[in-house]
C-alpha cells in the first residue's frame, strides 16, 4: 500500500527540516570560534569545523549532521513504513545541502549521507564508514574517501539485496561528487590537501 499525500508531504517537510539544522554553524558560533562560513571552504560540515583546531566541535558536528539524517528515517519509517522513511532520508540529505536558513548553501552531505543509510539500513551505512576509514588510512584525503564510499554504496545496496535503496544511495553518491567538483580538479592535479592540513575551497 503506498503512502497518502499527507505522509509524503509530513516525510518529506520533517525530513527537509531536520536537514537544513546548521550544526557546524551553530556549534562553533556557541564556541566562540566565529563563524564557519568565513574559515577554510567556508562550508558548514564537520570537515570545515576541523580547520578551526577543535576536535571536539567538528566532531560532535559529525555526530549531529549524521543524527539529523537518521532520526527523520527512523521515526517516518516507523510512523508510515519504509517509503517514508527513504523520502524523510532523501529530503534530510538535501536539506543539509540546500537550507533555506543559509540561502540554500548547506554542506557537502557526506556524514548526513552516512546518517540517512545508517537509517534505512545500517549495514550500508557501515559499508560506507568501513571503506572512508580505510581510504583515509591509505590515501590520507577526506574527500576521496567520501566520494569513493559514496560511488560503493549503491552497489553494495544491490549486492545486500537492498534494491529499494539502489536509487536513493545512487542520488546522494551523485550529489556528494557534485558538491565535491572542486576536490575531484584538485585531486586530479595532485592538489588536493591531505587530512590534517588546510585548504582554501
């Protein structure tokens, strides 16, 4: 049975919602560390809260960006089933990338990514942390571990037989590279920076 138009309309308001709180924005203004938007990339993600030399806020903002993925899955999918629960997901990974509060220019979407997954289905979210971490360790740049465990996670959603998830997984691995041009043409330069030291983009 699929979902009425006030379930999907409920799904997709919350989910965008929830995406669109600024935690980076937030956390590091109530730590006295200014505001994000004017450090490093000036993007809102845990990543960028890094460059401000507190472990603690960018963490806890990895944490949150993930969480404000994964609640709205959860709780749609247990209100209204899994259609809603991928729409909520779906619309807290864009929310992220496309608040309204900030003039639609949110975060790149990696660790809301990783929340949404860890909300549909949590071994794909593991998958997805699994390959970043050992990107990381190999390779020493964030932004190819995330757009690798991007690219991977809609095929491992086919290789689980998660085939209901093979799109929404293909959709925010397509907008994560998207966000991430900027890395790939440094990448592709040998310009990218490793983890640890500082860009300006």
């Amino acid at each position: 049975m699929g979902l009425s138009g006030l379930e999907m309309l409920v799904s997709l308001v919350f989910g965008y919602l929830c995406g669109t709180i600024p935690f980076g924005l937030i956390l590091t203004k109530s730590a006295g560390l200014g505001d994000i938007r004017t450090i490093g990339s000036g993007n809102i993600g845990a990543t960028n809260v890094l460059r401000t030399g507190n472990k603690t806020v960018a963490a806890l903002t990895l944490i949150l960006d993930a969480l404000k993925g994964t609640v709205p899955a959860l709780l749609m999918g247990w209100l209204y089933g899994p259609q809603a629960a991928i729409l909520a997901g779906l619309a807290a990974f864009f929310g992220h990338l496309f608040p309204m509060w900030l003039g639609f220019k949110g975060g790149k979407g990696v660790a809301t990514s990783i929340g949404v997954l860890l909300g549909l289905y949590w071994p794909l979210g593991l998958i997805f942390i699994v390959v970043w971490v050992l990107m990381a360790a190999t390779f020493r740049m964030s932004s190819l571990s995330a757009l690798t465990a991007s690219l991977v996670s809609p095929i491992a959603a086919f290789f689980t037989g998660e085939t209901s998830l093979i799109l929404p997984a293909a959709m925010m691995s397509a907008a994560v590279f998207i966000k991430h041009r900027a890395n790939i043409a440094r990448i592709m330069k040998g310009e990218e920076p490793r983890i640890g030291k500082s860009t300006s983009a």
